[in-house]
C-alpha cells in the first residue's frame, strides 16, 4: 500500500508547490519564448564587470549589494536579455525574487528545492551535465537577503555543482553574515545611486571613460593623478556642470532621472514609500530571532540622520532630540545599535574616526554619510541645492549645502571598494580633517569648504597640519571646493570642486 506524501515533501522529488511554479515560469518568460517585460537602454556601470564575472569570475558566484531602488534587478535582467541575445537559449537562466514570495514560505530550503526542480523541469539535466555539454547554467536569485539560511544553500550549490550564480541583496549586515561561509566562492560588488558620469550618459547621452580607474587606487595615491584629473574635468566642463545641476535639483536614484519630467513632489513621495519606508518597515523590522524592533525609533534615528548629515552628531544629540520626540528613556547603546542597522541597509554610511575605527569610542563620533541627498530632501521637506548657481541664489542655505557636501562626499568615498576612509576630529590642539583616505600605508587628506569665498591660508589649516606630521605618510591633500576656480599656493594642496570630484569615477 502506498505511503501518503508529507505536504512538504514534493520538493524531495523535484516539485514544488503549483503556486511558486507557476510563479516561476511566469517569471522567467524567456522559457516559452514569450515577451519579456521592456528593459531602459541604459547600463549601469557594474554591467560589463558583472557579465565578466559571471562567465569568467575566479568565484562561481558573485553578490551585488546596495539600498534598495538603485537597479540592481534591472541589471540582472539586462544580463539575462544579453545572454539571450547571444543565443543562449532561455532553459539555461533561472531568474527567483526572494522579495517576499509568499509560496518559498514553508520551504526549508527554497534555493537548493528551487534549483533541483529547474534540473528537472527547465534544463532537463543535471548543472554537472549542461556544463560538461558545453551549455552551463545561470542562476540570478535576486534579493536573497530575505532569506535566513541562503549562505550555506548557495555554498553548497556551487561545492556540488557545476553552475554560476549572479545575486543581489539589500542589506549588507546580512550578505556580510552570509560571506564568512562563502569565503572563495563569492565575489562582492557594492552598488549605490547614480554615479555623476552615469547621470550624463543617462540624460545627456555622454559617453566617456571614466578618469578613475575601476581597479586604480594606487592612481590616487599619486599628486600628479589629481593634477591631471583636474585637466580632464575641465576639458569636459560642460557635461559635468549640467549633469551636476541635474544631480543637485534631483539627487542620483535612477528612478528621479527616466522620469525627469514627473514634479518633486510626486518623486519625493515615492522615494520616502519604496526606498525609506521599504528598508525601516521590511529590512529592518525584524531583528535576531524574530524579535520586532522598533518602527517608530527607526524613522526617528533615520530622520536625524538626515538633518545631521556630513556632521558628527554623537550621543549628546541623538539622546536628547530622540528621548523628546518620542517621550521616553531610550539609552545610547539602542540608538547607536540603530544607527549601525541603517548602515546595514546602506541608507547610510558611518565614516569613523581616524585611529578609532575599531573601537566602541569611536563608533560614538562617527560621521554620517546619506546615501542621497534626495532621500533627505524627500523625508524632511526641506530642499537644499548644492549648483553653485542656484546656492548663489539662496545664499541662507550655504552652511546647510556644505554639511550636505560632505555627506555626498562621505558616502561617495566610503562606497569605493577597499579603499580606507576615516575623519579627523579636533583633539590635542589639533585641527579636525573632514576626511582622510587611506591607500595601502600612504594617506590623502581631504577638506571641504563649500562655499564662495575661500582664504587660501585659513581654510587649508587642517591639512597643513595633518601634511606636516610625518607619522601620517600624506605627501599632499584635496581641498574639495564649490567652484573651479579656487587657487592654492601651498603646492602640495590640491584644489578640487565637488562636482570635478565626482565627475572621476
């Protein structure tokens, strides 16, 4: 007499529930020829190395982390209409969204019962055997952040199986828990806003390579790498101002510039629901073991996080602004555990004290870096320009601009791959430096000064201080300014608008 079957145990066999099949091919239309939906033209700058790394990577899977609404499954579904249209064909590619797919519920294992369906019902062979056929497979699972046990099932996928695997994830404490058990079977690449160069290409149509390289930290070691850099930015003067005005007026996320023609108001609204709502009320709800953390505490800490970008507020702000807005006793080490989760899902970037990186102290004066202006300017309502031109016309908001400057720039450096980043509090005597970038033992510092009028003498203190202090190996520093022209005549300053800065990469 036959034994009836477990209700969850048909994926011991190859099947899966109908739901999440039917799910899956409607998903994944390139299996039935049907019409795929309708991709932008444009191809974020993680492109052409996500397609090398997926054919040809040193590690069988790769990672893309970043905030949610910056284009990562956009561009896993460019990859996928690449592939297709070099002629793989359509049984080879398994897309899978983890962003709250009801029917994975009650799957112990959705990526490994997921994949062994997909042997038996799309490929129709084992991975071992599409790739000894010379026809491998690739597998784009999309947001696997969502689920608590991906790391050992992708591990074990790639230890036993002859397969590539491309994912995404939107938090990055949870890709990093799962990346200590994939060391060697994973590579990292992190993924924000629109980067300057992107915005030109994707409004203007501009089309030049970037001046900092994608594997070129040493280049920014060298003084004369800037003094070059500063050449080209010029040469290029007119995309770069007009891509920054659009950067200004509108931030960087993709969305903000396809619809360049949709009111603030209406971007605004939608920023705060699918990127800050999303992470506080998704992301970051559920805590360790189920437990739920507190909403209304998070958008609070995010919501001070936005005024106080580029800054240092520490606890003496956060305590008493928090405690006030939400009546109660909210002790340090929550709010700091909060902020630490904000940075998790990169909505944030804490940009540590030099020397104290590592240390629960420094952690307290950490400066904070927004992932986008925009996101601050949606939460707060408050919109303040960073164009020179439109800053000249609202002269009020300048020490507001110059906060919000470093925090772009914060952000911007700290999302730059093994590159080190830290600031430089007053202590001792000694002047603070907004930040100082660390490349192998030697160190660039930079300043910010923001603003019209710049005192040659006055406004480069920190860095001569810093620069004379042999203990730091720093041979020359950046003075980020707002416009062009500013002239230095301490040789080893380097004078460089925000705009040229971020016109590099």
């Amino acid at each position: 007499m036959s034994r009836k079957p477990h209700p969850l145990e048909p994926q011991l066999f190859g099947r899966l529930p109908i739901e999440l099949s039917e799910n899956l091919r409607r998903d994944n239309p390139w299996w039935s020829g049907a019409v795929a939906p309708t991709l932008p033209r444009f191809r974020r700058w993680p492109f052409q190395r996500l397609r090398r790394s997926l054919e040809q990577g040193l590690a069988p899977a790769t990672v893309v982390r970043g905030p949610r609404r910056v284009g990562k499954t956009v561009l896993l579904r460019q990859i996928i209409d690449s592939l297709l249209q070099e002629g793989v064909s359509g049984d080879r590619l398994l897309y899978v969204s983890f962003d709250e797919l009801p029917t994975v519920e009650g799957i112990t294992e959705p990526i490994l019962a997921i994949s062994r369906w997909y042997e038996d019902t799309i490929l129709r062979q084992t991975f071992n055997a599409a790739d000894r056929d010379g026809r491998p497979a690739y597998l784009f699972l999309d947001e696997v952040q969502n689920l608590a046990s991906w790391a050992p099932q992708v591990k074990h996928l790639v230890d036993h199986h002859r397969v590539r695997v491309l994912l995404t994830g939107s938090s990055s404490l949870r890709i990093e828990a799962g990346r200590d058990s994939l060391a060697g079977r994973i590579s990292t690449v992190d993924l924000g806003p629109l980067l300057l160069r992107e915005i030109a290409g994707m409004r203007l149509g501009f089309d030049q390579a970037a001046i900092w390289p994608e594997n070129g930290l040493e280049a920014i070691a060298r003084l004369d790498f800037w003094l070059e850099a500063k050449q080209r930015c010029q040469k290029e003067i007119d995309p770069r101002r007009i891509s920054f005005s659009m950067f200004s007026e509108r931030g960087a996320y993709p969305l903000v510039h396809e619809r360049a023609d949709v009111p603030w108001q209406e971007i605004a609204n939608h920023l705060n629901e699918t990127v800050i709502q999303r992470a506080i009320q998704h992301d970051l709800r559920m805590g360790e073991r189920g437990r739920k953390r507190d909403e209304r505490l998070l958008e609070e800490v995010f919501r001070l996080c936005c005024r106080y970008a580029g800054q240092t507020p520490g606890q003496s702000v956060f305590l008493p602004e928090i405690n006030q807005a939400l009546g109660g006793s909210i002790g340090w080490n929550r709010i700091l555990s909060y902020l630490r989760f904000l940075d998790g899902t990169l909505l944030i970037r804490l940009v540590q004290p030099m020397e104290a990186r590592l240390t629960k102290k420094g952690a307290r004066t950490a400066k904070i870096g927004l992932c986008d202006h925009a996101l601050r300017a949606s939460w707060l309502q408050e919109v303040v320009p960073l164009d020179p031109r439109l800053l000249a016309e609202s002269p009020h908001l300048s020490d507001l601009a110059g906060h919000i400057s470093e925090s772009v720039l914060g952000y911007h450096f700290a999302s730059i791959p093994n590159l080190g980043i830290a600031h430089v509090p007053p202590r001792g005597g000694e002047p603070e430096v907004d930040f100082v970038l660390t490349i192998g033992t030697r160190r660039v510092p930079v300043e910010v000064k923001y603003r019209r009028r710049i005192d040659p003498h006055q406004d480069t203190q920190g860095l001569r201080a810093f620069l004379e202090r042999t203990v730091y190996n720093a041979s020359f520093g950046l003075l980020v300014t707002l416009d062009d022209d500013v002239t230095v005549h301490d040789p080893r300053i380097v004078p460089i608008s925000l705009s040229s800065l971020l016109w590099l990469r």
